[in-house]
C-alpha cells in the first residue's frame, strides 16, 4: 500500500522558514508527480504547488510563488516544500499528494499524507 | 486562475435519498475534473476523475457528469458513510484550483 508520512511542521514567526518532507513508499517514487495542497483551519483545500517525477518541472500557487520551493530526492523517496518568508495565512495542514497517472504532475491526486500543521505567529 | 464554485455551499439530505452536487468552472478545464471526499480530521479521498470515472473502490452510488464548465456529483443513496465535505478540482489549467466545498449533512 502506498504510504506518504509528512513531517517538519511546527510553531514558526511571522517571516521564518520552515521546511517540509514527505517521505514514500510502496511505489516508484521518481515515475510520479507530487503535489503539496494545504487546508487553513475550518476552510477549504488549496493546491500549492507540483513538480514533476524527474523533479525538471516545477509549479506554484500565485499566493506562495517566489516565496516557497518544491523538490525532490528520488534517491531518498523524498518530497519536500521549502517555504520562506511566512505569513499568519500560510497557517495550515499541508499534505503531500501524488498523481495517479505516470508523468503528470498536478493533476488526479490518488494518495495523500496524513498531513502536518504550520502555525505562523508570534 | 481557474476559479471554480461548488454550490450548495451545505445540502441537508435523509439517509437513502439521492445528493446532487454541482461545480462550475470560469473557464472550460474540458473533462479534467475531480471530486474528493473528506471527513473530519482525514485527509481527502479521490472519489472522481476524468469528470465521470471512478477511482478504485469507489461505491457505483457515486457518478460524476459534466465536461468543460459546468460539472455534477450525484450519490444516489446516501449512506451514514457519505456525510462529508466534497471538493472538485480542475487539472487542466495551472495553477491547479479546488472549489470551496460541499458539506454534505444528515437533515
């Protein structure tokens, strides 16, 4: 069974940073895409951002782009979100995701974490 | 962005009765829509992709219709199961978008 097991989130100030992982199993982690999507407390989801199973191809949310990176280490099964220069309203659980299909990113979400909060304030 | 907006933003529905929920996109995202379903503390499911196919081990009671903007989950049923927030996402533009819910509640 597939397995994504999210980790680094925490209590952070308004612009610290904080990075993510996403650690996989249980498939072939480099023939996918992965996806990051959040959830603020009691609203709804929010795609953040996807990068292809190569780790080539990169995208982001308008509301985070510039601020935060996506990467990957196929060597290590390993997805993470680099995220900088945060605000109270990047407060969320994010979850990893992965594709469905082979070789898309972004797309049918077929597996997600369990996810890990990020509380933003001072 | 692609904006998409799920209405009824609640639907109260008796056990066994049948749940029609809609999603518009502003623009055409062709047939590259799903839906999810996600229950209190839970991550989201994958119920829907491709506007109408099921993803694995999902219930025949759950269908999905529609193609470019205007898009509909119907449960035909409801099962205590199915009380839940469904979201729709569009995987055709980027970014990718979800709309902002349906919470399906027990009338």
């Amino acid at each position: 069974e597939v397995q994504l097991l999210e980790s680094g989130g925490g209590l952070v100030q308004p612009g610290g940073s904080l990075r993510l992982s996403c650690a996989a199993s249980e498939f072939t982690f480099s023939s996918y895409g992965m996806s990051w999507v959040r959830q603020a407390p009691g609203k709804g989801l929010e795609w953040v951002s996807g990068i292809r199973g190569s780790g080539d191809s990169t995208y982001y949310a308008d509301s985070v782009k510039g601020r935060f990176i996506i990467s990957r280490d196929n060597s290590k099964n390993t997805l993470y979100l680099q995220m900088n220069s945060l605000r109270a309203e990047d407060t969320a659980v994010y979850y990893c995701a992965k594709d469905l299909w082979l070789r898309s990113v972004g797309g049918i979400l077929d597996y997600w974490g369990q996810g890990t909060l990020v509380s933003v304030s001072s | 962005e692609t904006v998409m907006t799920q209405s009824p933003a609640t639907l109260s529905v008796s056990p066994g009765e049948r749940a029609t929920l809609s999603c518009r996109a502003s623009e055409s995202v062709s047939s590259n829509l799903a839906w999810y379903q996600q229950k209190p503390g839970q991550a989201p499911r994958l119920l829907i992709h491709g506007a109408f196919t099921r993803a694995t081990d999902i219930p025949a009671r759950f269908s999905g219709s529609g193609s470019e903007t205007e898009f509909t989950l119907t449960i035909s049923s409801l099962q205590s199961e199915d009380f839940a927030v469904y979201y729709c996402q569009q995987y055709n533009n980027w970014p990718r978008t979800f709309g902002q819910g349906t919470k399906v509640e027990i009338k």
